[in-house]
C-alpha cells in the first residue's frame, strides 16, 4: 500500500538540512545562551546569527523578533500582550471569523475579560471586505488581527490595504502568516504590519520554535515572566537546536520558493484535472486563483467527512478536514461554515496540502481513490 502525505498545511517533515543544524547543536553546542562563559558565548553567538537570518527573511531587524515556541504562542502574545499592554488606548479589537483558533480563541477568553471584538465576515472566496474592515473602526480600537493566508483554503487576505487602513487609523496590525511564510514574498518594512507571526513546523523545520516579529517602539506586556530573554518579552532559555533548524529552513524556504510555489500550484491543478477525468462529483472550496498554491479544499456532496479521512487513511493517503488543532473534534469547519453558511458544506469537505516529496502519479492514485470511495458512499445510500 501506498503511504502518501497531503497535509502538509498541519506540519511538514524535516528538512535534512535542517536537521543537520539541530543535531550540530545538540552535539557541539549545549551551552545556555545566557551563561558568560565560553560556552555560553558560543551558544549566544549562534542564536544571534539565527536570530539575524530569521529577520532578514521578512525585512526585520534582529531586535524585532521574539522567539517562541509555536505560531499559538505567537499569536497569543502579540494579542494579549498588546491589548493589555495599550489598554489607556481602547479595548477594541477587530478580527475574522476565519482566523486560526489561536486567534480565535484567544479574542474569545479577552471579551471575557472586558475587551470587544468584532468578527467580520468573509466572502464564498474565504476574503474579507476592505471597507468592512474601516468601517468596523471605532475610537476605541486598538488593533486589527487578521491572517495573511488561510490554512483551510489558502485565501490571501488584502494585508497591505489593511495594513494602510490601520496605519492610518494609528492602530497596530498584526498578521498570522504562519501558512503564507516561506512561499510568498512578505517585508514588513515595506508594509505597514506591526506584528507578524511565522513558525518552523510549517516550512520542513522542527516543532517548537516560532518567531513573533514586533516592530521597534510597539508595547507589549510579556507572556512568560521569569528571565530576561528576548528582550524580557518572553522569559525562557531559548531553544537553540529548534531555532538552528528553523533559521536553516528558513533560508531553504527562501531559496527555493519560487520553484516550490510552481510545483505546488502544478500538483494542485493536476489533482484537480484527475479528479475531474475520474468523474468525482466536487467544487472546490475558496479562491482558484490569487491563493496560497499548496492547499487545495474540496467539497464532496454527500460524504460524511469523518468516514471518508479514515478510508483515505486505509487507502494510504493522509489528508485533513481543515486545522490539525481540531483534528479530534467532529464539529464542521468554523472556516467553510462562515464562508458558505452551510453546515452541510463545511461537514463534507476535505483539505489536501502538498509539498515537496508530493509527485503526480500520487495524485492521480488519489483521485482514483477518491472515486471509489465516494462510488461506495452512493452505493451505501442506495440500500
């Protein structure tokens, strides 16, 4: 049986070059980054040096990245910790109702504690209105988090006229570009982002390291108290074998981004056409075009999505009904349901996500696949 990997949305397997640099550290370098001595200068030199090629991969300076231990991490510290540090401002916030649970989650648990959210809507496209978002303003808004690219169905949002309406307003912009990051082009010097969130496990780099990106004199009140790392904005000894691997991905994503966006794009387009010349009956979920090249979401009518990933499973192909953060939960896609306002919809679509080790003639056995599980569930129905 074939074993084949489309979800790399979820997690991505590490790069060998990556590894590389993790193992070298675990070897040669055990110091602690904030020890005086030899040791601990060398394990200091070599987080600084990754720190440095972590932020010239968006256009940062080293002291605007934060190191964390995950994109959530991330995500929760440039919300919580702006919000409560910028509380003399406002205690407005506008998102999405399409934002990664991190985000999510997190704006919920702050309206508990006093803050407004508001949640904007999106289009069957997976976008949010420009002018929703300026007209959401109030005077007491203090920042607008919106993701770059969806990890469901790979919507690219308008972040840089956000970002410009923000500015304007004087109120912070933070993006989760945790899926668009190392595939599409980001500065944040020439756009007006004021927080950006990337992670390592997305990009063949290890789990447990992550970077929030702070643009120089924003406040933030720290998540972890305790040392005086990161500036004493995250308290914590560095994980310095994760980062070494993540800095060593980072610079492999970026090298070889646009041939991987060529391929991803091609391995989605053919996945389609095989779908369509097996006669599968499907729509595709979210844009077709100006989106993120790796991720393709399909709606199947009829199917019962929980049953069709566990055959999927047994037919060797690993897939996704949407975010890996909810993959025990039998509750429909929070992502397709306020893009269609159908559970119906949101509980018969699957996500496929490739990557590199991906091939075509993996996605034509897909396909077939596809076809016959979806024969048998007609078959099903008829008895």
């Amino acid at each position: 049986m074939q074993k084949i990997y489309v979800d790399h949305a979820a997690t991505t397997p590490v790069h060998p070059e990556a590894c590389e640099a993790m193992m070298d550290v675990l070897k040669n370098n055990f110091g602690n980054p904030s020890s005086i001595h030899q040791h601990g200068r060398k394990a200091r030199k070599q987080l600084d040096e990754a720190r440095e090629k972590l932020a010239a991969s968006i256009g940062a300076r080293p002291d605007e990245i934060i190191l964390t231990s995950s994109g959530t991490e991330a995500d929760n510290l440039a919300i919580v910790g702006y919000v409560t540090a910028n509380k003399q401002k406002g205690n407005h916030i506008i998102t999405t109702k399409i934002e990664h649970h991190a985000v999510l989650h997190t704006c919920e648990r702050l309206e508990k504690e006093g803050f407004s959210v508001t949640y904007l809507p999106v289009d069957e496209q997976g976008r949010v209105d420009v002018k929703e978002v300026e007209a959401s303003i109030t005077d007491q808004t203090t920042l607008i988090t919106i993701m770059h690219g969806n990890n469901e169905v790979g919507s690219i949002q308008p972040v840089t006229a956000i970002a410009d309406i923000a500015e304007n307003y004087g109120i912070a912009f933070h993006t989760d570009a945790v899926q668009s990051y190392g595939l599409v082009d980001i500065n944040v010097k020439t756009t007006s982002i004021t927080m950006l969130t990337a992670s390592s496990h997305k990009i063949n780099g290890p789990k447990g390291a992550a970077f929030l990106y702070v643009e120089n004199g924003t406040t933030l009140a720290p998540s972890l108290t305790g040392g005086e790392q990161e500036r004493k904005r995250r308290a914590g000894t560095e994980n310095l074998p994760a980062v070494a691997g993540f800095a060593a991905a980072a610079r492999l994503a970026q090298t070889d981004s646009q041939e991987h966006y060529r391929f991803y794009q091609a391995l989605c387009e053919h996945f389609i056409t095989s779908l369509t010349t097996n006669q599968v009956t499907f729509e595709e979920n979210g844009p077709t075009q100006d989106k993120l090249p790796h991720i393709t979401n399909i709606y199947m009518p009829g199917i019962e999505v929980e049953s069709f990933l566990v055959q999927l499973d047994m037919a060797g192909i690993s897939a996704s009904s949407g975010s890996a953060c909810t993959a025990g939960s039998v509750e429909p896609s929070h992502v397709l349901d306020a893009m269609f306002h159908d559970q119906k919809r949101a509980s018969s679509s699957v996500r496929f996500s490739f990557g590199m080790d991906n091939t075509f003639e993996e996605v034509e056995y897909m396909a077939k696949e596809i076809k016959k599980i979806t024969n048998r569930s007609i078959e099903e129905e008829m008895i």
